[in-house]
C-alpha cells in the first residue's frame, strides 16, 4: 500500500480520534470527506515516495502465464538489466494498471484512477462506520465510552 493512503487512513484516524465518543462520529462526517476530497486533489503533487507501491515478483519474467503487476515489476527490472531476483522488493509508481505500465519514478505520469481507488478503498470502513451501518467499536475506542 502507498505511503499516501496509509497518510490517509492516519488522518482520518486523528480526525474520529477528536470525538468525545463513538455517539459523535456522525458529527464529524463532513470533516472525515474534507480530508478525502484533499487528499484527491493533491494525487497528482505528491512526492514520488508517496505513491510508490511495493511490489514482490515470485518469480522470473518468463515464468509469468498472465500479465499482472508483479510480472510487469520483472519484466521492467530485467529490461534495465539489473540482476532481478525473485523475490526482490521493487518500488513502482503505477502509470497504467490497465496496461500494467510502471515506472521506477515519474510522478508526473500516474494512473489516477488507481490511487482514488485506493484511497476510495482506505475510505470505506470510516464511511460505513460513521453512516451507523457498522458495528459498536466502543470495544476498540474504550476511551471514547
């Protein structure tokens, strides 16, 4: 997972964290999509660093029987010809999921779409909690009671 996304679920975290308890986390909604409509606009500035995701290819290029990220990680590793080896950790911006473009930097070439994706999936559980649709977590905030 991105650092920008993991950024994001810690803000939003800091955000609930204000709530006297979890009776007001429908009170901070609003403040709660603030920080997600922020976070959608700034995508496309962040530092490379921020969007890089860490990828894990298991095995050699050839090995590969579908195109998917971690074959694309091996192939792009192998045409810089630096010794790959699987298992090797390789950070990639994601220029193209579709097409299964990455690159080693170049944050001005991302695929936005993906990381709202990302960040549209980080927001689902402090969506689904605040519309009252989700459990009591007065068992993980007990200071909140």
């Amino acid at each position: 997972m991105p650092a920008i996304v993991k950024e994001f679920q810690a803000r939003c975290l800091s955000v609930l964290s204000e709530c006297g308890s979890s009776r007001e986390f429908p009170l901070y909604y609003s403040r709660l999509e603030e920080v997600k409509r922020r976070f959608m606009r700034e995508l496309r500035a962040a530092p490379v660093e921020k969007l890089a995701v860490k990828v894990r290819p298991s095995r050699y290029p050839g090995e590969y029987s579908v195109k998917n990220m971690q074959r694309a990680v091996a192939e792009m590793v192998e045409g810089k010809h630096v010794a790959f080896e699987p298992g090797m950790e390789v950070p990639v911006v994601v220029s193209d999921m579709g097409r299964k473009v990455l690159r080693a930097s170049a944050a001005d070439q991302i695929d936005a779409a993906y990381y709202r994706h990302l960040i549209e999936m980080a927001w689902e559980p402090f969506s689904y909690i605040i519309r009252k649709k989700g459990p009591d977590l007065t068992a993980f905030f007990p200071a909140l009671i």
